[in-house]
C-alpha cells in the first residue's frame, strides 16, 4: 500500500515550466489568430490544442497500433481505431448528406482511388514504421518533447514539397473519379455498411488476438496519476471518442474535415522559396488554393495553425504528466531511420491524398472509397515496414510467451 501510495505522489508532480510556456502559447495564440484572422481560426486553434492533449494523454498513436497488430497479434489499438471511425461516420455521414451544419456549408474529403493513392499510401506505411509515426503521431511525439520526431517532422516537411513537384506524373496515372459513399447510396446504408466493416474489422483482431495469445490483452495500463483525466493516461478507447467529437468540431468550425499533411507541404514550399526556389511555377502550386495558401501567411491556413495547436497541447498534456523530459543522444541507426521514415511519409502522403488523418481517418468519415483503399495499401506497408525496423536497431514489441 505504501509503494502504491509514494508512486501516486510522485507522479502527480509537473513540470512547471514547460507548463506555463504551453499555456502561454496557447492563449497568446488564440487571442493573436482573434486579432489578425478570425474568432474562428483562433477555434480551430483551440480545437488544434485539444487533439494534441487527447493524442498525447491516450498516446492514441496508429503507428504502435498496426505494428503491435503486425508483429504480436494484438488488437486493441485497431478496435480503438474502428471506434473513432464508428463514432466518426455517425457524425459525419447526416451532416454531409444534408450539405449543410450548424448553418455553414460542410463536405468532406473525396478524392480519386487510383494509382498515387497506392502507391503514396504503401510508402506513408512504411515511413511510419521507419519514422516512428503518423502525422499526427509525428506532431504529438514532438510537442510531447521527442526529439527524434523533430527529426522525422523535418524529413516529413521535405518528401511533402518533393511530391508536390512529381504530382503532374502521378495524377496522371490510371485512377477512379471520386466516389463518395454517402452521395452514392445515401447517408443511411453508408452508415450501416462501414459500421459492419468496422465490426468486421473488430472481430477479426479478437479472434487473432485470442488465438495468439489466449485471451485479450490488457490495453490500457492503471492510471499512476491521482487525477488521471487531468495527468493521463487515457484509456485508448476514451482518446477514440475525444478524436472523432473534434473532428466534427473541426468541420463545424471549417466546413470540411481534420487533415495534417498539406501543411506540411506548405511550409516546404515556403522555405524552398525563401532558398530561391521557383515553387510557385510548379503545377501543384498553380491551381487556385494552392497558389492562395503559398501567397498568404501561415496564420491564415487552417491545417497550418491546428497543426502548431497539436504540438502545443501535446506539450501542455506532457507537462501535466510530468513527463516532458528530450533527449538529444539518437542513435545513429535510428536517426538515419527517422530521415528515411520522414521523407517517405512527407512523400507517400501527398500522393495518397492525406496521411493517416487526411485519407484514413478523415476520408473513411467523408464517405471516400480513397479512405478504404488507403488503409488496405498503408497496411501492407505496415508490414515491410514494421520487419524493416530491425535493421535500424528499432524495437519491434513482443509479449512474452507465458505457461499456464
């Protein structure tokens, strides 16, 4: 009782500083964006700083989740995942039927199945398994004070504005026209024929799972913290929840779903042309949006500043579990890894239309058949990539065989 008692002491300290530096960027961010863009941009801001807290706090990571799942037959993570995605359509599906939420034109994110979409997605696949993380892994590892993951960010930032240059080459090859699930057959059997994929899906690691292992695995360890809501961690299938309700705030507040990745390209781009680099010329950086993105400041994109909010609520909910501790020493194997795994995710994610949040998690809630198809071909990438992390030094996660 006394060693239970000192470790929940313990761990209900912070880290004061890194604390209060979080909670300054915070409101001084939002009150900036208020100022010089819109309420709105500083809600999504908000909205950016609560993902980070709920990714850090559930360390609802989808790259740990395919490897644990590839590797050892645990499920847990991917029936978290088929949680968020279940909640996810409930929400989205009558809302994008109808064209309209809250008053304010919404449409998710439906983009063509084709070739890029393949390929982009089996190296994003392998990029998380080198890199160490999704996009928005990436993000929350970062605010969460990894180092490592800056460096993979960086890589990420660079394969994304590489792939913008090589877009005309892979958009022109053999693809579907977009299709939408909810405008096809209507919101209604859309819902109940994902939900049914999800069960599926669901079923399918607990039988694996149970024939590994015996039994289902416990997923979610005891909360060290007194206040575990406040400190962490949550329970994985809390954090499922908290994704899915703020990816619906995001499309009320925006009008279109949570991405990451095309700011990542963004910034690219931007430092490329601060370098001299005659960005603007290339085709991806012609068409409307993306030529207004590239001309205008970084405060007034939407993926750009809920981006930087996740980094800083990833950092706020490390301080608060007193865990923000970086450490500069890598390995050099894993360093090497983290570049090769950033560039193929930055790269993979542009071809594929989105990352893990764009495309998965974002494409299967607009109702996209690009959605499923990218999960099927991340996760075959899952798999080279998750036997690729030996030879990187990086661990790939076993139980131990136990005997009744």
């Amino acid at each position: 009782m006394s060693d239970l008692t000192s470790t929940l002491q313990r761990r209900t300290d912070i880290d004061p500083t890194p604390l209060g530096v979080a909670l300054l960027l915070i409101v001084v961010g939002a009150w900036y964006l208020a100022q010089t863009v819109s309420p709105n941009q500083a809600a999504l801001y908000m909205v950016g700083a609560l993902l980070g807290v709920a990714l850090y706090h559930a360390a609802f990571g989808f790259t740990s989740a395919w490897r644990v799942f590839i590797a050892d037959g645990r499920g847990a993570g991917l029936r978290a995942q088929m949680l968020m995605l279940a909640v996810g359509v409930a929400l989205f599906f009558p809302a994008l039927a109808s064209g309209t939420l809250f008053g304010r034109p919404v449409a998710g994110f439906v983009s063509p199945a084709g070739t890029s979409v393949v390929v982009g997605a089996f190296l994003f696949g392998i990029g998380m398994q080198l890199g160490g993380g999704c996009a928005s892994g990436t993000l929350y590892t970062v605010g969460g004070g990894s180092t490592r993951m800056i460096v993979t960010l960086v890589g990420f930032v660079a394969g994304s504005v590489v792939a913008t240059a090589h877009m005309p080459f892979w958009t022109a090859l053999p693809s579907l026209a977009p299709v939408s699930l909810v405008t096809t057959f209507g919101a209604a059997p859309a819902l109940i024929a994902n939900w049914a994929l999800f069960a599926l899906i669901a079923a399918l690691t607990v039988v694996i799972e149970k024939r590994r292992h015996g039994r289902l695995v416990p997923s979610h360890i005891q909360p060290a913290h007194v206040s575990p809501w406040l400190h962490g961690p949550w329970p994985l299938l809390a954090g499922a929840i908290a994704l899915a309700v703020l990816n619906f705030a995001t499309l009320a507040l925006s009008g279109r779903p949570w991405g990451i990745t095309s700011a990542f390209a963004l910034w690219g781009a931007k430092a490329a042309s601060v370098l001299g680099v005659d960005v603007a010329s290339w085709t991806y950086w012609t068409s409307k949006p993306n030529a207004a993105a590239l001309a205008a400041p970084i405060s007034h994109d939407v993926t750009s500043v809920m981006d930087i909010g996740i980094v800083i609520g990833a950092m706020l909910a490390a301080a608060l579990a007193g865990r923000y501790a970086p450490v500069w020493r890598i390995p050099l194997r894993s360093l090497v890894a983290a570049v090769v795994g950033g560039l193929l995710l930055g790269y993979g994610a542009r071809l594929a239309y989105g990352c893990n949040i764009g495309a998965y998690f974002s494409g299967i809630v607009s109702g996209s058949l690009h959605g499923w198809v990218w999960l099927v071909a991340a996760f075959f990438g899952n798999v080279l990539g998750t036997r690729l992390r030996r030879l990187f030094g990086l661990e790939v996660e076993r139980l131990a065989a136990t005997t009744c």
